[in-house]
C-alpha cells in the first residue's frame, strides 16, 4: 500500500493506521510467492525473502499496484524489492521511529546511531533506501532498479515520476 502523496496530518495518520493494521498478519500465498520469483533473479529472491513478511506483503501490494497501473519492469522488480534495505525490525521499533519523525523530527535523527540495537533499527529505517540499494548493487540488479530504490526514501528527483510513485 503506497502512501499517500497528500501530506496532511490526517491523510499521514489514516495511511500509517492502515499500514499498521495490514502488518498484523502480513500473509503472502504460495502463487504471490511464485509471481516474485518468477520476476526476480535469484540473488533479488533472496534479497526479497530475507525480508520481514511485513515487508514482503507491503512490497506485493505495491507491485500489484505498480502492475496495474502498467509500470516498467524495472519499477515493477523494485517494488518487489524496495525495503530489503531494513534488515529484522521490532514492531516498536517502526511504531516508535514514526512516532518520533512526527512529533520531533531533530530528535529522531539525534538518537539515530548506525550500528545495532534500538538506535541501530532507527537509523536502518531512515536509510534503508539507500542499504537497500546497496545489497541489490552487490546481487547485480539493474542499474535501474537500484536508483529507485535508492531514490524512494528521499525526495525524488524533479520529472522521475517512477521513483515518486514509491
């Protein structure tokens, strides 16, 4: 489920209160599972199931949506794969990283450390488009696919529509 581009405190609320919702029980089918490997090289597979199931089951709601709506193939893998870059994550983890960008931007990034623990999922969580983009450089994604995955955490670049729509 892709957020919404309208950024009103509302809309924020709504879209992360949905996210939530759908996290709880973040199921994929035997033929979704299929549909992802069928699209991915072997190394993006592994990228994509090493990820949290939450992960999993947002990144094939977005490739549905993505499909849908005709998108390249490109966008379509990265979809698939634009979240590979959190790494394991505690629910409080995502709930309190949310949580602290909304109410205290300067101190969410303050608090931030690379590394493990709680500070560590904090700032995967920031940077995980770019950690992301990392691991599919090293798995020999196309180059493509590697720059909307970097690019979806941040603001995109003026005119990339595709990296937007992330």
């Amino acid at each position: 489920m892709p957020a919404p581009r309208a950024r009103t405190p509302l809309a924020r609320a709504r879209y992360r209160a949905s996210q939530f919702v759908h996290g709880l029980r973040p199921h994929l089918s035997a033929a979704e599972v299929a549909e992802a490997r069928g699209r991915l090289s072997a190394e993006e597979f592994r990228l994509f199931l090493h990820a949290e199931p939450r992960d999993r089951r947002h990144s094939m709601d977005l490739y549905r949506l993505l499909q849908s709506e005709g998108a390249s193939e490109a966008a379509l893998v990265a979809a698939l794969v634009h979240d590979t870059g959190k790494g394991r994550l505690a629910t409080w983890h995502r709930v309190a990283f949310v949580i602290l960008n909304a109410a205290a931007p300067g101190l969410s990034r303050r608090v931030e450390r690379e590394g493990a623990g709680w500070r560590g999922a904090l700032w995967r969580l920031r940077h995980h488009g770019a950690l992301g983009a990392a691991l599919l450089e090293a798995a020999g994604s196309d180059p493509r696919v590697v720059e909307i995955v970097r690019g979806h955490t941040g603001t995109p670049p003026p005119g990339d529509d595709e990296i937007a729509r992330f």
